[in-house]
C-alpha cells in the first residue's frame, strides 16, 4: 500500500497520540484492548499509525480515550483547495432580472 510520506506522518503522529492518552491513564495495552474488544496486537499497531489497521478501530481507540476532538477533526477537515476550486466558479456579478413577472393568472 503506497501512502504519502506526509499521511504516513499523520498516522504516526495520531498513534503516538493514542499511545499517549492511554498512558496518561495508565491502561496496558490489554487493558485498552479489552474495552476496545479487539486483540493486543491490533492497539499496538493503532499507537504504531500501522496503515493496515482499520479506520473503525483507530476511531474505537479515539473514543473510548476521551479523543472525540481528534475524531471532529478528522471527519470535517478544511478542504481548502476544493474551497478554492469552488470560488474560482463562483460568478463574479450576480445580477437580478429586470423583468417584472406577473402573478396574475
């Protein structure tokens, strides 16, 4: 699977957050593994940013973590550039039509 250095960054950075987290409340792996209902090795390749694992059980690690920001984050990202796309079609006058439509029938 060919990931861009730059998300293979962000999956890293994202797992060393849930690595983090977890610490901060003093969960084993097993532990989160249990509330998560999945396998040791499956949280440790979360907190290792593994492109392999499912996008369903980084976002259980994020809520069951107290991390529901992350997961606001995550699914309303700033689509700039296709905000950019957009404006650029936008039209650059609107005008009003000047002919008077009539209601009556």
């Amino acid at each position: 699977m060919y990931l861009p250095s730059s998300a293979e960054r962000a999956l890293k950075d994202l797992g060393n957050e849930v690595r983090l987290a977890r610490k901060r409340r003093r969960w084993t792996i097993a532990e989160l593994a249990s509330k998560m209902g999945v396998s040791a090795p499956t949280v440790i390749g979360v907190e290792q940013g593994q492109p392999t694992v499912g996008m369903g059980i980084l976002f259980s690690a994020l809520w069951i973590l107290g991390l529901e920001k992350e997961l606001f984050t995550l699914s309303h990202p700033e689509d700039r550039v296709g905000q950019e796309l957009v404006n650029r079609q936008l039209p650059k006058k609107i005008r009003h039509s000047s002919r008077k439509i009539s209601n009556d029938f």
